[in-house]
C-alpha cells in the first residue's frame, strides 16, 4: 500500500507570503519603535505614582501598576506575532483609554493635576502606540 502523498500546509504560498511579510513588518523600524514605545510607556505608567509622585497606597497607584504591568507584558508579545497582533493592539489600546479615564472612575477623589497629566499624557502615548502597532499587524506600512 502507497505511503499518502498529501502536501505540508507550511509549504503554501500563502502561508510562506503571510510568513515573510510578517518578518518584514517585525524588522521595520516603524515597528521596532512602536514596540519600544509600547514597552516603555507600560513601565512608566507601572512606575508612575512613585516617579510622578502620588504613591500613597491609594487606588490609582495599584491601578497604574497593575495597568502598566499588562500593557507592557501585551507589548512584548505583539511583535512576535504580527499577524495575530490586531487583537493584542486593541487590548493594549483598551489599556490605555482606561489610563486616560482612571483619575475620575476609580473610587475616591484622584484628579489632582499631576495625576491627570499623567495619567491623560501617558494613556495617550498608550493608545497611539497601539494603534500604530495595530496598523502595522494590519499591514499600513507595506508596500506592493
């Protein structure tokens, strides 16, 4: 009996074009810096009440850290994967409407100036990260 012949899925052409314009999109600068933005501006934010100086143990502070914690951890992995990163970058762009939003809905009363352009700069620079890593998974950059 004959061994079956099927061909390997990996060997597509469209998964070999998927393939290589992912790794182009990963090595353009474009991408490289909005990665490196994404991943600084998660820290800052992580780091932000005892940079900026509103670290009481308050509600904003565990916010901004635990917020800042998992968009710096979603940047890391958004280029890896670019042709799964849309989902990722609306995650992190999510992220960072609730940076710009969280002085006024968290509990207690948080809006003082520096909290507010803190948190409204930084959530900011968040979303505008991820939306520039958002365009490039969606391939805005490539050129045909």
């Amino acid at each position: 009996m004959a061994a079956s012949t099927t061909p390997d899925i990996h060997q597509h052409p469209d998964i070999i074009d998927l393939k290589a314009r992912s790794e182009a999109a990963a090595a353009s600068p474009a991408s490289q810096a909005a990665e490196a933005l994404c991943l600084l501006a998660g820290l800052f934010l992580a780091a932000s009440p005892w940079i900026v100086g509103f670290s009481g143990l308050t509600a904003l502070t565990i916010t901004n850290l635990i917020a800042g914690l998992a968009f710096a951890f979603l940047s890391m992995g958004m280029g890896n994967v670019y042709e799964r990163t849309h989902s990722m970058s609306w995650a992190a762009a999510g992220i960072g409407v609730w940076t710009i939003l969280a002085p006024w809905v968290i509990s207690g009363d948080m809006s003082t100036t520096r909290t507010v352009l803190c948190n409204v700069i930084t959530g900011g620079v968040m979303c505008l990260a991820a939306l520039a890593t958002a365009g490039l998974a969606f391939g805005g950059g490539r050129k045909r």
